[in-house]
C-alpha cells in the first residue's frame, strides 16, 4: 500500500473484489475503526467470525506487512471523522441526517485531497487540447457524465457523451487521435467500458479513468486515472458508488479549468446569456 494512501479509502474501494473472509475483517474494521487499533489478532478474528491466519491474508492482501502495520495505519486516520463511515440511523432523522452530511464531506474532503498534482496537470492538458473530449460511463453513473458534458461544453471545449454504449462506441469510431475520452466507473470493471477504452487506444486516443480502485483493470488501462473516496453502506455489506465524489472531481476539474484560463467565463456568460430566455 502507498505510504500516503488512507487505509480506509483503501478499505472502501476494495471491498467488492474481496472474498467473503476479508469483507467480515473489513465491516468490522470500519464500523470502529478506532477500537480496532487497540485490538489483538486474536480479538479481530474473533470479532469477524474469521480465523487468526484469515486476518495475515487480510493484511497480506492489502499488501500490508502484517496485523501491526494495520493497526499503525488505522492510527493515523482514527482522529480524523472524515477518514471512516458513520451510521445512518432512521429512528433519529436530525443524527441521520448529521451523519449523512459527514459522510457526504468526508468523501469530498478525501477525493481532492488525495489527487496528485502531476496527474491533474497532465489530464488539464489533455482536456483542454483536445479537440473532442468524449465522457463515457454505464448505468446510474451516466448522470456524471452528462454534468461532466455539460460542464466542459460550457467552458468551450466540445465534448460528447451518449448514455446507450452502443452510440457512445460509435463515437468513439469516428475520434481521431487528438481527442480524448474520459471513462467514469464505480469498479473499474465495466466489460463495456474497457472494450471502449481498447477501441480509443486503437485509434491512438489517449484516456482519463475516474474510479473508485487505484487497481482497477480501468484504471489502469486507463493512460491517466483520478480515484474518488467514497462513504456509502447499505444493508451492511453492500458498497457502492457515490455521484458526489465523482461529480467532485468533475466539479473539480470544471473549476481548475476555468482558474487557468479566466477568458472561458465569458463562454459561460454567453451560454447563460441564450438559455435565460427559458426561465421564468
């Protein structure tokens, strides 16, 4: 694991390629994380209905020396509210409703400030030379990259987007080699995605990857890749995507955008300027 990496962000972003027994040991992890640091082996294992030797695996899979390196890495992110989850009680909607609002600013606060700088140059570049920039993305994570469309047209940079893969492959036929396509995926495993991204290499286009998994086969298929954090559970042990991190970092991208080169405002005035007529 990289030494800067939050070992929860971690956590979160692997747990739908996990097996069964690292999923336990995770859930427990991230439901007390701070407990967790004051554990034994023994006492993990137990806690997860796993064996002592399931909780090395654990550890070995995350690519951690062993049990003590977790703990030293939960350490240092028990103090900080935004590095784990917190419950979403109905019986109590204001703490729920308190609780959601952390979560929503802890997956904020990690996904800008994990983004290395060089990465974010270099895709800065990339979108703002390129001649076309097509956002692609599957299922209910198409809304980002509808935003995302609407966001960089606004700043005068032509950009397209289709919800039915099958049109957005096509389009991505027609590219040429100074265009650019950027791909938007939960787990980085979209079968459709991927076959995407081979097709853009194919002709010579380079490619963003916006996942949740810095080991995603996108992400790294992808030529450069942006992970989000994300502070999601449902029914204990389901994980999924969220459209605030990813809207994030196209939030993100949109304004360091718009930072660089101040003249595209005045696009954004002019689009404003059309489409006022269509409000009351």
């Amino acid at each position: 694991m990289e030494d800067n990496k939050n070992i929860v962000d971690v956590l979160y972003s692997s747990v739908n390629k996990m097996t069964q027994s690292d999923k336990k040991i995770t859930q427990v992890i991230l439901q007390n994380p701070a407990a967790v640091v004051n554990y034994t082996i023994s006492e993990l294992a137990t806690q997860a209905q796993v064996s002592e030797a399931s909780v090395s695996r654990f550890c070995k899979n995350l690519s951690l020396s062993g049990f003590h390196q977790l703990k030293i890495d939960l350490a240092k992110v028990v103090s900080d509210d935004t590095s784990y989850y917190k419950n979403v009680d109905y019986d109590d909607l204001q703490a729920a409703l308190a609780s959601i609002k952390d979560n929503k600013v802890a997956e904020i606060k990690n996904t800008l400030t994990k983004i290395p700088t060089k990465n974010v140059e270099k895709i800065l570049k990339l979108i703002e030379n390129a001649r076309i920039l097509q956002v692609a993305a599957e299922g209910n994570t198409f809304p980002v990259a509808a935003d995302a469309a609407y966001r960089f047209n606004q700043l005068g940079i032509l950009t397209i987007s289709a919800e039915s893969w099958q049109t957005a492959i096509a389009q991505t036929l027609n590219l040429q080699a100074n265009d650019v396509l950027l791909v938007i995926s939960n787990s980085g495993e979209s079968r459709a995605l991927l076959k995407q991204v081979k097709v853009a290499h194919q002709g010579g286009l380079k490619v963003i990857a916006l996942t949740n998994r810095a080991d995603s086969p996108l992400g790294l298929a992808a030529d450069l890749h942006l992970t989000t954090a994300v502070r999601q559970r449902v029914l204990q042990s389901e994980y999924y995507f969220s459209r605030v991190a990813a809207m994030t970092a196209v939030e993100a991208l949109f304004l360091l955008l718009l930072a660089k080169n101040k003249k595209r405002l005045e696009n954004i005035k002019q689009h404003e300027n059309l489409i006022s007529d269509e409000k009351l």
